[in-house]
C-alpha cells in the first residue's frame, strides 16, 4: 500500500479476473476479509487463456504461415514479401565475388 492508500494488483490476479487499466473496484466488507469485486465489468472480453493454450494456437498459426509461404505463386498476383537475397536472379554467384578479375 503507498502514502496515498493504493493498491497495486498482481498482474497474475488481474489476467485471471479480466481486471485492466481503469476498471472501477468495490471494496466489500466480508467478516475479516475484504472481497474486491469489479464494478461494471466489460462484456464481451476473451477468457484468460492458459499457457498451453495459448502455444497451441501459436502453434497453428505458424503452421499457416508455413503453409501459405510454400505455396507457388500464381500468375499476375502481387508478392506479399520482398523476395530474400537468394530467390534474386542477378546472372552471378555470391563465389564469383571472390574469383573476378584474378587469373590463377
């Protein structure tokens, strides 16, 4: 608790109560506890989700990405990514860098 009577929320606690930056609290009086309960709590938020929860959804969105970077692509579409060094056709390699303009 500061000089100025706040209260910091763990972050573990918020994350599993939805509480965020804003939100109004009621202190209630509960024996020789104090319950913290949200005022008005916002609809529609997505559920805390668990750590394994949460890798498997990165896991399928790589998955995507993988699937859609090995696809060929079509005639006249537009490329997404600049192309990667090795994917350029400059008509030379990276090894005759090393080999122009000497006679052995």
């Amino acid at each position: 608790m500061t000089s100025k009577l706040q209260l910091t929320v763990p972050k573990v606690v918020a994350d599993q109560y939805g509480i965020k930056a804003g939100d109004q609290l009621d202190w209630v009086p509960a024996g020789d506890a104090i319950r913290v309960v949200p005022i008005n709590p916002r609809r529609g938020r997505v559920p805390f989700r668990s750590a394994e929860e949460r890798l498997k959804l990165f896991r399928q969105m790589l998955e995507r990405q993988r699937h859609r970077e090995a696809r060929p692509l079509e005639a006249g579409a537009h490329r997404k990514r600049p192309l990667k060094p090795h994917e350029i056709a400059r008509g030379w390699k990276r090894e005759d860098l090393y080999t122009r303009g000497r006679s052995y």
